[in-house]
C-alpha cells in the first residue's frame, strides 16, 4: 500500500480490529466491530461489504470459526454466533452480564472438537463446545466473585491440551484445568485485572511463564508463584495487556508492558522504558518492522490518541484521535507483501497506515496465534526462583516516598468528554504523591454500586463513568491506596454528586 487510507464509521470503537480470509480468496478482509460489526473488503471498496447487527454495541474483538462463524461478545449480555454464510442462521448465547471479553477457539480438551472460551459480567469464564457445523453440544462455565472482563490465554499441558488462564475483578489470576474446568490455582494480584494475561517459556526450561498486568507486572511459574524480581509496581493500574517478543536481537525475549510509559522487562526485571514519554495507555502493544530495516518497533496508541512508535531510545509521536482505547494490529490487508498498521479510534476512524516492513514478530493483543500463548524457544536465562523465597528487590518504576503526605490528593473534578460522537463524563484526579497502589471510583446506577478504576500517569488520573441518561442524578466517592500505605477515602463520608444534563 503506497498511501494512507482513512474510513469512518461514526461510532466509537473500543474492540481490536480483525484480518481474516473470510471468503477464502487468499486475502484478508477487515472485519471493525462497534455499535455493528462491519465487514470491508478494501480490494474493490471502502463501505463495508457486510454488516451484521447486534442489540447493542459490541467491545469484544470477534473470533471465526472455520471461516463460517464470526464469534463477538456485546453490551446486551449476547455472545453472538453471526453465520457469514447465511446471516438469517444465526444465534446468540445469552449471559448474565455484559461481554467485554474476547473469546478464543481452540480444542481445549484435544477431543476432537472446538471450545469458545471468554468472560462475562457475570463473573463466570464460559467454555462452549461446538460440533463441526458450529452448533453448540454443551457449555460449562467457572464462577469467579468479579466481572471477567479479561480475555483468555492458554497454558499448554503437553499432552495437546491447554488450561486456561484469565484474570477477573475480584483480584485473582485463574488457573482453570481445561478438561474438568476446576480451579487448579488462584493468585491475588491485589488489584483488578482487566488485562488479558500471556504466556511463554521465557527462559527456554520447558516451563511456560504467564505474564499478568494489574497494577503491578507479574511473572508467574506454572504454580501461580511469582518469580523474583516480581511482581514490580507500576505508577498506575493499566488495561493493557503485553506482548512478547526479542526486541533487541539478543536471544532472549522480553515483554513490553504500557501503562504510565512504556517498559520492557526480562525474566529478570525492568531492561529499560521510554523515558521521555509519560502519558496513559490503555491499549495494548504490538511489534512490528515499520522501517522494513528488519528490525522490530514497539507501535502503541495512547489514551489521548497519540500514536507512538518506539525504537532503540527514538520515540516517534502523532496525534491522530481525540482518543484510542482499541488495540492496533500488524497485517499485510492487501497482498502487497509489505504490511500495514491498523488503527481504530473513539472517533469511529479506521487507520490504516503503509509501512515499509514485511515482519510482525506480535501483530495482535493477543500475539500471531490470537491464543495469548508464544510457542518460541531460545536460550536458556538463568534459574528462576520465587518471590516468596528470596527478599524482594528495589525496582525504579515507582519510587516510593518514605514520609506520607497529609493530603495525597491535589484536586479533581468532572468533566464532560467527546469520545467522537459520544458525549462521556469522567473523573479527572491529580495527587501530590507519585504513584497510586489502588484507586477505586464507585459510583451508583440504576440503585446499584459499580466499580471504576482509576489510571493514569503517576500524577493524573482518569476514572470513566458509563453512558448516563440525561437528568440523571449521580453519586460517587473514591477510595484510594497509596504505596505509602495510606487509605483515603474522597469524600471522608457521604457521597459526591452531579446532574447529568
């Protein structure tokens, strides 16, 4: 692709974009999902090809089953089962809780036959069989005590089976065996987790590690230990999930975390971040070779809707969207041999960028196989251990002030955004302190208490408030760690209030 191309759908997009064969001519097609889910074939055209429609808006980056079945989670609860042969055939699985969590498709059991696995505001992660026609035979599913916004990865057991690995909001990383889908292990990672977790035997010993995201980096052995250095704080809780790959050419893997920056870490802690940079992400990660010099670049899309490209201590910014929480993905789109960046935004734009490279080594969320699982080996690092056996060492990423602060918060305020053409309020919270162990915002809807949580850079915050109806009337207060140990709780009683008009 020699130029830029730039469509819209009007329509904020908060799901990751798909490149997938759907009609088997040898090239990918795009598949966007928002408040549809817009099909483009951008050989012959730039309006969509096919347009499915759920009840309500879709966040759930799809999955395809066999070509024949596009498989998305929506607000209305629905995970929805859209035939692309014969819309009129397709189905929906309903939940109890909105679907924000991207499934994923996979022979879980090694039986012979595909499993749907994803999360719902029910708290459960649902595993549902398919026949070969794409029926469902039976579904299962493991209660967890908190939204499972989080998608899946898969942990390999070495017989051809995988057990799934998934983070929930009631604090804990999952373990769940993918044959009798009982718990093998929880870990509390003393924060929401939103981040999609992965895994990858980062130090070539034949046992794979899981990375996991909260406010904290985590490095977890197959028991659910975390292995020294880690965990290691972050300034801020992120959503982001990481991505994995050799990003110096040094034979070992690293994985690259954004949250107030971006970092890359090793099995044996925090390499090196982006320094200049300090805004806040909330989309994931991908690599890729944008310069075609066969070296990979970090492209990440800030919550301010900055693209960043980052590479060897040069970072590259442009200003793009108003905002960008939906992940980019690496794909040649039209069989020119070199690929493109593409990139969606809350303003319902659809970038897609030329590139001279021809390599992606992480060109989704998810990595290349959209499991959360790197089958890559190289050279042995050295013996790892855990956490709990040895003392923990000092990490940079947040330092810690020894005195605590009468007054850790600075000010904050309501404001009302423009996410494209959705109108938003959020929480805007700025702290006399570096850093923010946990900071929660609860706020009422409908008669009902729901969590927010609060991200940022270190210093300024952000806490979303959903969609509201107007003249709404609507509480909240915040309850915030500090790394200092501190707890504040914003007001000291009572709650706060404004009028949605």
């Amino acid at each position: 692709m020699k130029n830029e191309i730039k469509l819209n759908i009007n329509f904020p997009i908060t799901a990751s974009p798909v490149a997938h064969d759907i009609n088997e001519d040898g090239e990918d097609e795009l598949i966007i999902t928002a408040d549809k889910i817009y099909i483009f074939d951008l050989k012959s055209t730039d309006k969509p090809i096919l347009t499915l429609e759920p009840q309500k808006p879709c966040a759930s980056t799809p999955a395809i089953f066999k070509n024949k079945i596009l498989i998305a989670g929506s607000d209305d609860d629905n995970l929805y089962f859209f035939n692309l042969n014969d819309v009129k055939r397709s189905f929906k699985f309903k939940t109890h809780g909105d679907v924000f969590s991207s499934p994923i498709i996979t022979d879980i059991d090694s039986d012979g036959f595909s499993e749907v696995i994803f999360g719902s505001d029910d708290g459960r992660i649902y595993i549902i069989k398919l026949s070969e026609n794409g029926e469902i035979l039976n579904v299962n599913y493991f209660q967890t005590d908190g939204f499972v916004s989080s998608s899946p990865a898969l942990f390999p057991n070495g017989d051809g089976s995988f057990d799934i690995v998934i983070g929930s909001w009631d604090e804990n990383l999952y373990r769940i065996d993918g044959k009798n889908f009982k718990c093998e292990w929880k870990t509390n990672l003393n924060h929401i987790i939103w981040s999609s977790p992965l895994v990858c035997d980062l130090n070539a010993d034949g046992k794979p590690e899981i990375v996991s995201l909260s406010n904290s980096v985590n490095l977890l052995n197959e028991d659910g230990m975390n292995i020294q250095p880690f965990p290691i704080k972050l300034k801020s809780f992120t959503v982001s999930s990481p991505a994995i790959c050799d990003i110096d050419n040094d034979a070992n893997l690293e994985f690259i975390v954004c949250a107030d920056s971006i970092y890359v870490f090793t099995a044996d802690g925090l390499k090196n971040f982006a320094k200049d940079i300090k805004t806040i992400f909330w989309a994931s990660p991908i690599i890729a070779d944008i310069n075609g010099n066969e070296k990979q670049e970090i492209i990440a899309c800030d919550y301010f809707g900055n693209l960043w490209i980052s590479s060897e201590g040069v970072n590259f910014k442009k200003k793009i969207a108003s905002s960008i929480v939906s992940s980019p993905i690496a794909t040649d789109i039209d069989g020119d041999g070199l690929i493109e960046i593409i990139i969606c935004t809350m303003d319902g734009d659809i970038w897609i960028l030329p590139t001279k490279g021809q390599k992606s080594e992480w060109n989704n969320f998810r990595g290349n196989d959209k499991i959360g699982f790197l089958n890559k080996k190289l050279i042995p690092n050295k013996k790892f251990h855990t956490s709990e056996n040895l003392p923990k060492l000092e990490t940079n990423v947040v330092e810690v002030q020894e005195n605590k602060i009468e007054e850790p918060v600075k000010n904050f305020k309501i404001v009302k955004e423009k996410k494209g053409r959705i109108k938003l309020w959020e929480l805007k919270l700025e702290l006399n302190i570096s850093g923010l162990k946990k900071g929660i915002m609860y706020f009422e809807k409908d008669g009902k208490w729901f969590p927010s949580p609060l991200f940022g850079d270190g210093e300024k915050f952000v806490g979303r408030f959903p969609p509201l109806r107007k003249f709404s009337l609507v509480r909240y207060f915040l309850i915030l760690e500090t790394w200092q140990g501190q707890s504040i709780r914003v007001p000291k009683k009572g709650f706060k209030f404004f009028i949605f008009v």
